[in-house]
C-alpha cells in the first residue's frame, strides 16, 4: 500500500488493518473482485489450475462473515 508519504509494507497493513478491525471489510473486497475477475475473464481463467483467497482470523471468527 502506498500513501503520499511513503510505501506500507503489507505486513504493516495487515496488522493495521486488524488493530482497527477492518480485516472482514477488506476479505469481503478481495472476494468479490476475485469472483468478479473469474467471471468476466474466461480466458484467464481457464488457465487457472486453482484459486485460493486468505482470509483473516477476524473474519473466519466472525459468525456473520458469511451470508446465511
């Protein structure tokens, strides 16, 4: 992550983004634009043998992570 000032490591991010508990947000933003990646290029996806997403902690604990 980059701001005006400096470059973020992604570690630095991560662990800013669970100090203030925004992880499931971010999860939440990385699958949908995943899903819609696979959706609207076939082409590349056919190349896919596989697709993993982490998750966070924070979100595989949260019982309302996912739609029931």
């Amino acid at each position: 992550m980059r701001d005006e000032r400096a470059r973020s490591s992604p570690i630095r991010f991560h662990h800013g983004a669970e100090r203030y508990g925004i992880t499931p947000q971010i999860d939440r933003w990385v699958i949908e634009n995943a899903f819609r990646w696979l959706v609207s290029e076939a082409d590349e996806r056919e190349k896919l043998a596989m697709c993993s997403i982490n998750l966070s902690g924070q979100s595989l604990g949260d019982d309302k992570f996912l739609p029931m």
